[in-house]
C-alpha cells in the first residue's frame, strides 16, 4: 500500500509502515504513537478491510476517529468473489469482536 501511496503522490515522509503486527487491531495499537497529533489519518487497504481497521482505530482512539479517513476505490463488481469471501470474513470478525467486548 506504501508503493501504492507514493505512485499517487503521497509523499514519502508522511507514510508509516508498521510491520511488526499479526492482525488489524495490533497494526493500529502498534500505529497509535506515529498518529498523535495529526490532523487526518487514512487508512490505506482493500475496501472491505479499510473500515474494519478505522472500526478498531475508533475503539482504541476515539479522540482519532473524526480525523480518520478510508483510502480505498470502490468499482462495483470488481473482484465480486474475493469482496463476497471477504465480506463473511469481516462478518465472521465482527461476530468474534462483539462476543469479545
């Protein structure tokens, strides 16, 4: 997503990669000390993933989550069947977050 956000102009300065996390809600715990004090944070990923990681940046940061944007394209029907796996993913997490509070 880095690469991607750079071909688009971004500029390198402004994009933290963090590499060291396992899941979604490490990756925005682990993201958490780079934000402090912007004034806007995107979220870069594929259009289902981007608003579970702004969901759990909002858990975790709620001070963030009005500066919190979703960096993603929608095309409809682009990747039908990867988006209709990955909405029951997103789904079945869901489930797993409410059931863990």
């Amino acid at each position: 997503m880095a690469k991607l956000a750079s071909k688009e102009g971004v500029p390198q300065r402004t994009l933290v990669i963090e590499a060291s996390s396992r899941n979604t809600w490490e990756n925005i715990h682990n993201s958490l000390p780079h934000l402090a004090g912007m004034d806007a944070v995107f979220i870069a990923s594929d259009s289902l993933h981007v608003h579970r990681a702004r969901q759990y940046l909002c858990r975790q940061s709620p001070e963030l989550c009005s500066k919190t944007y979703a960096a993603t394209s929608y095309r409809p029907f682009q990747f039908f069947w990867l988006k209709w796996a990955g909405a029951w993913g997103n789904l079945i997490s869901l489930c797993k977050d409410r059931k863990l509070g």
